[in-house]
C-alpha cells in the first residue's frame, strides 16, 4: 500500500487552523505508477527562472535564504494551476493527521481564494465562525490589522490560528452590505462532529452531516436504525441535510448514498492516469428501508455533498430541495515529496451516475426554497359555522383538534427545513393505502 492518498475538499481544502484534507480510509494511488512523458524543455523559460533567482538573490534589500526562494518558486507554479492544489510543508502534513481525527484548533472556516481575498465556502456547525453569523461566501479582506489582498493562502491562516480563548478581528465584505465590517471571534478547540440526528415529529426523521469523515457512512446507517426504532418501525420520512456541507471522504459519501440505493453506480472518477479512474457501485444492504426522503443543499454544499446529492438526484431515490450546490468536482491526491512534503493536486474529475459533470456547475435542486424568515398572519374574522345561532348540528360527535406540532416553531427558525418535512408530510399522505 503507497503514501498516497486521495481527497475532496472545497477552495483549497483549507480549514481555518489547519489544512481539511479529508482521506480515503485505504491509500489509493502509488506515485510510483505516474509516468513523465520527456518532452523538449523550454530553454529560454529555464534561463529567465536562472536570472530572475540570481538578480534576487543579488538586488534584494534583504538576504534571502535559497531554500526559502525555491519553496516560494514551487508554491507560485502550483498556486497557478486550480484553487484546490496546494504544496504541503512539513507542518501541513501534522495538520492533515490531525483534521482526519476531526478535532483541531482554530475558528471553523472552510475557506478558499478569489481575487487575492480569502472566501468562506463555509463555517462549520456549532464553531465560533458559525455563532458569529459568518457565511457562504463572504470575503475576508483583513485579518486583525493586515490586509489579506495576494497574501498567500497558509500564511492567512497562519495569521487566524492561534491558542484557544484568544482573539481574532476579521474584516468582512458581503454581497448587500454596502461597507466592510469588522467581527471578533474568540478561537476555539473545534470538534467537528460528522452525524447529528433526531425526530423533527412523530415519524419523521432528520440527518445533518457537518462533513464526511472516515466513519460518516457508519454513523448514518446507526441514525437510520435509531429513528426506526423510535417510530417503531413506522418511519415516515427522512430529510439528509447538507446544507454547508465543504465536502470530505470520498468513500464515506458513497457509503451515505449506499444506505438510501440497493444498486447501480454511485460516482466514478476521471483523470489523465488509469490509477486515478476509480468507481462506486451500490450494495444490497437497505438500512433505510425505502424510506421517503428529502435532500437539503445550499451554495455551501460542496464536494462530497455533491456526489451525495447527484447520485440520489439521478436514482431519482429522493427529492432534492433548497438552492444550487458549491460546484466542486475535481479531486485531489496527495503525492509525497521525500519524507515530510507533498503535492495536493487535481487529478481527476467526479461524474454522477448519469455522467454529469459537477464542476464549476453544481447540483440544482428539484425544488428551489430560498432562506426566509415566515411571519403567521392571524386571520382578522375567526367566526366558524358552529358560532352561528341556530346552526345545525352535524349529528356526529366533535372531532379532538389534532395535537400542535413542532412545525410552527420550525418555520420561523428554519424555513427550507420547515418546507422539506412539509413535502414529506404531503409524500406521506398521499402514499397512504385507502
């Protein structure tokens, strides 16, 4: 078994305090099996490189180190091929062990670049970047006092690491608000829990996964069990939110749609080498049992998220709900360089069963629910029939009000999940045999 391995991530796969690769279980691809075709070399490129690191060397106001001049030389080539391949120092590769461990330090941003600036695909639930209201695409264009403006990407987050308890001023644009503002996060210990489940009401489950770790598609099949048992074996429906989801394992979001699918494929990849086309086929096993079910994804929906969701979109196994996805399809192997660096870079892309290409496209949803904030309108004449003097009576005896769920409450604090247990209440009742 090689060093190797395989990620998906969103941006540069980068969470605030360390780098978020997120592992096969099982190495997968050798370096040893990359061939290097030999091609003429550019000769006058070489010797322009040559010249520009000796005037540097020479004119620069401080000596520079020429170890140091080279590390920058392979960051900039690899920096200029996609956002989400990256050179791995000797420290990235302590932070990788530990984000698969998924606990680590920091503020729980999953992050890339554009135009120079740091933007948040997404926080991570329960950390101090989602209480402090931080969201989908807001750009981080200063960290305490230094602007972030062509800062490269790990000295950014060098910069919002720090000690858990300590302080941290971030200066934010966002589409809407006409200025930047500032935010104060106080880092934590962030402890990135992949599965939540509970009954949103009587037989109707919910699933939330934060990220794909290694043990994902375990948890799911668990919290599917649990929520048969809490119905009795009567579960009605299900809905699986990936909302703000960055993405994660790629064989733990395999493993997620195998729990809802009992065959066909489930995702397959493409790349220039034949060790890095790799597939997904369903298995037997039917933990959900058929259960009705709706998918929750956002603009923060990325990666893995999408595979999940275009494969159950494509099996047409569930409906998909909410707005379009992230549209990160690619997938990046981890290629050890001597004993302590590496490459993250793009080898491959992802295709869903149908053979749809997420990249730079997303998953679009069966039905768009945008957030919303739901305002009950009390109805101004609540006169009924039976208020009427000399109504006539029905000769039956009175029906009980049926008991108030937990819906309303839902609505006013989060309205596309509101929706999505309304559709499955709706799926439900007319699935019922007369």
């Amino acid at each position: 078994m090689s060093n190797t391995r395989t990620t998906l991530g969103v941006g540069l796969g980068l969470l605030l305090s360390l780098t978020s690769f997120n592992l096969f279980a099982d190495d997968t691809l050798s370096t040893e099996a990359v061939p290097y075709e030999a091609q003429e070399l550019p000769l006058e490129e070489l010797r322009t490189f040559g010249e520009v690191f000796e005037r540097i060397k020479r004119a620069y106001v401080h000596d520079v180190d020429d170890k140091e001049l080279l590390d920058n030389a392979i960051r900039g080539m690899i920096s200029g091929l996609d956002p989400h391949s990256a050179y791995l120092t000797p420290e990235d590769y302590d932070e990788l062990q530990e984000s698969t461990q998924g606990e680590f330090g920091g503020l729980g941003l999953e992050v890339g670049s554009e135009n120079g600036f740091i933007k948040v695909v997404t926080p991570i639930d329960d950390t101090p970047a989602a209480r402090a209201g931080i969201r989908p695409h807001d750009l981080i264009v200063k960290i305490n006092d230094t602007p972030v403006k062509n800062l490269p990407l790990n000295k950014s987050i060098e910069l919002m690491r720090g000690k858990p308890d300590t302080e941290v001023r971030l200066t934010i644009m966002r589409d809407g608000v006409d200025a930047p503002f500032e935010v104060t996060l106080k880092r934590a210990l962030i402890r990135v829990t992949s599965v939540k489940h509970r009954m949103l009401d009587d037989g109707y489950g919910y699933i939330r996964i934060t990220q794909f770790q290694v043990h994902t598609g375990e948890e799911v099949v668990k919290a599917l069990n649990k929520m048969h048992q809490a119905s009795e074996d009567k579960l009605k429906g299900v809905v699986l939110d990936l909302r703000n989801n960055p993405g994660g394992v790629l064989q733990a979001a395999a493993e997620v749609v195998d729990a809802f699918i009992t065959e066909g494929m489930i995702v397959y990849t493409k790349g220039r080498l034949d060790n890095t086309e790799l597939s997904f086929e369903a298995t037997p096993n039917n933990p959900s049992r058929g259960v009705p079910l709706i998918v929750l994804i956002n603009e923060g929906s990325a990666s893995a998220s999408e595979i999940v969701s275009g494969a159950l979109q494509d099996h047409q196994r569930g409906v998909i709900m909410g707005t379009q996805s992230f549209g990160k399809g690619s997938v990046q192997t981890i290629l050890p360089l001597g004993s302590d660096r590496g490459l993250k870079l793009t080898t491959a892309l992802y295709y869903t069963p149908s053979g749809r290409s997420i990249q730079a496209q997303g998953v679009t949803p069966d039905i768009e629910v945008k957030p919303a904030r739901l305002t009950p309108i009390e109805a101004r004449l609540q006169i009924k029939e039976a208020d009427l003097e000399g109504h006539l009576e029905s000769g039956q005896q009175p029906t009980t009000p049926a008991k108030k769920s937990g819906s309303s409450s839902l609505a006013e604090t989060d309205y596309q999940l509101f929706e999505a247990l309304s559709l499955l209440k709706g799926m439900h009742i007319l699935t019922k045999q007369p």
